[in-house]
C-alpha cells in the first residue's frame, strides 16, 4: 500500500493548487485564445498537476510491502554489567565477561524476530545499540566489546533507568530488560528499586540474572599474575527488582548456569502475541518529481517560444 511520510506537508500543494488554476496563463497559441479542446483544458489542468506531482513529492510517498515473517514480539534491552569484577573466572578456561557475550551471542541467534538494545555500565550506564533488528550488527559489536577499567563501579540504577527510556516508546506488547550483573550497586544516584518502579509504570519487565558467587575470587592482573577479590552479589535487591515488574530472578554461579537462566528466559517470552506485521518503504518522490519535470516541459518551451513577446488582448479580458 502507499503512506506518506510527512503527510502534513501535503498543506503546501494547497496554496499552490489555487494560485496554479486561478492563474492567468494559456500555453500553446501566444496570439488567440485557445480553440481546441485540448489547448482549453490543458491550459488549466497542467499547472494544477504540476502543483500537486511537487507537493506529493515534498510529503514522501513510499510504497509499503511486508516483510518477512511476524513483527517482532519482544523488545529486549540488555543491560551487562561492565566492572572489573567480570573478569573474575569462575571457571578455569574462561570469566564471567567472556561467558556472558558468548551466552548473550546465542540468546540473541535464538530469537530472531525479536529486537534489542545494547547497554554496558560500571560507574556509568551507555547505551551501545538502541533498539535494533540488525543482528549480525550487534553480533559484531558484542564480539568486539572489552572491559575498561578505569570507570569502575556498579551503577545498576542507573543502567535499569537508561534500559526503560530504550524502551518507553517502544510498539512491541512485549518489552523486556534482561539484566546481566554480578555485584552490589555502589554508584549513582538512582536505585534499582526506582528503576524497577518506573518499569513497572511503563509495563517493562525485568528479568535479573546474577552471575558468580559471594566471596573471594581470583582476577587476573594486566601485567600478569592473579589477585584475590573479594565480590558480593545482591540477590535480594535483584529479586526485588524483577518480582516488581513481573519477572524473575535467575542466579548462575557458572558459565553453565548462566545459559540455563538465558534459556529459562527464553522460555518465559516465548509468547506470540497478535501484532500487526513488519513491512518496509520503498520512497516513490523521484517518481513524483519525474511526473513534475514531465509536465513542466511543456510550460517551459512555451514560455521560451513567447518570451519577449506582449501578452494578446484576449489574456486582459475577464
């Protein structure tokens, strides 16, 4: 079907119409008035045509076709935690910030009709992907994703709230925050219970995974070696926070355990729920413009051939 872009811009093809057929113009005979049928009606309907190709032009026509399969269902925004305690390992051959990209990679591949925001925080919470269906993109951009250190923190808040203004304005039913964390927050200024309440005002769930254990772990130095850390997990302020909003709580202490939360999400938004489907635009303005330049052609020749030329007595007469 075909949409207008900018519809309200349709208003400037109205001046334009009137000034267009209330004009005193006739082209092709400069010295009589037009005779024929065809001088007498095109005199009048060219310049009004030519008003309408450009302001239809100038509101965006596209046409509109579907795309493939459902709209998407669910709109996640992934919330990683980003602070230095990712690093610890929990398992010999691997840490906490790799096992959580490499999970998070299959999540994403696993639902492939669903959209999702990126947001890594420590100290502070920025948004590396708005809402997107461009997987492999974002695919991309996790896979070359590392840790900063010099921010460090836990400002889980503060990421929740950033999560929730990704999603506010969203169209999809189905708007979900998967937190990814494995600390306590001990920076910013908003709390997660805030957050939650505001998620919940939207109609946000929050689906909080905590990754690792209580007590001290190993993280390994930049110049080499390990040092001991000692690292605790808030589980009751993350069960607070997704129980709000009606989700839930996973605790993975392992890589394994992680995949098994991101499953158990997996299946909790499962749901197919009755969305309109997606399509795409296809702009059809230069068709507009090339009728306009179609339909100018003649009027120019025609002001070429009389240009110098008075205006014949008939033009004067009311």
């Amino acid at each position: 079907m075909i949409a207008l872009r900018h519809p309200w811009l349709l208003l400037v093809a109205v001046p334009l119409v009137i000034w267009a057929w209330r004009v005193i113009y006739r082209w092709g005979i400069p010295a009589s008035r037009p005779a024929s049928a065809l001088a007498r009606h095109s005199s009048h309907w060219i310049p009004v045509l030519l008003a309408l190709a450009l302001g239809l032009a100038a509101a965006g026509p596209e046409w509109r076709s579907q795309l493939r399969g459902l709209a998407p269902v669910v709109d996640f925004a992934v919330v990683m935690d980003g602070s230095s305690s990712m690093r610890i390992f929990d398992r010999p051959d691997e840490d906490r910030w790799h096992a959580a990209r490499r999970t998070l990679a299959q999540f994403v591949l696993g639902r492939p009709d669903d959209r999702f925001a990126l947001i890594l925080f420590s100290a502070h919470p920025v948004t590396l992907s708005p809402l997107t269906s461009d997987h492999t993109r974002l695919l991309r951009m996790l896979a070359r994703l590392d840790l900063d250190s010099r921010d460090d923190g836990t400002a889980i808040g503060s990421a929740l709230m950033t999560a929730v203004r990704r999603l506010e304005d969203s169209p999809a039913r189905s708007r979900v925050i998967l937190l990814l964390t494995d600390g306590v927050q001990n920076r910013g200024r908003v709390t997660p219970q805030e957050a939650a309440e505001e998620a919940q005002r939207n109609g946000i769930r929050i689906h909080a995974v905590a990754m690792g254990t209580d007590g001290e772990s190993l993280v390994p130095l930049e110049g080499g070696g390990f040092a001991r850390l000692r690292v605790e997990v808030d589980h009751t302020t993350l069960q607070q926070v997704a129980h709000l909003t009606g989700g839930e709580s996973f605790s993975a202490e392992d890589p394994g355990g992680l995949a098994r939360s991101l499953a158990a999400v997996d299946q909790l938004e499962k749901t197919l729920l009755p969305v309109d489907p997606p399509s795409e635009g296809h702009p059809l303005a230069l068709w507009c413009l090339l009728a306009a330049a179609c339909l100018a052609l003649p009027l120019a020749i025609d002001l070429a051939f009389k240009r110098g030329r008075r205006r014949p007595a008939w033009v004067e007469e009311p």
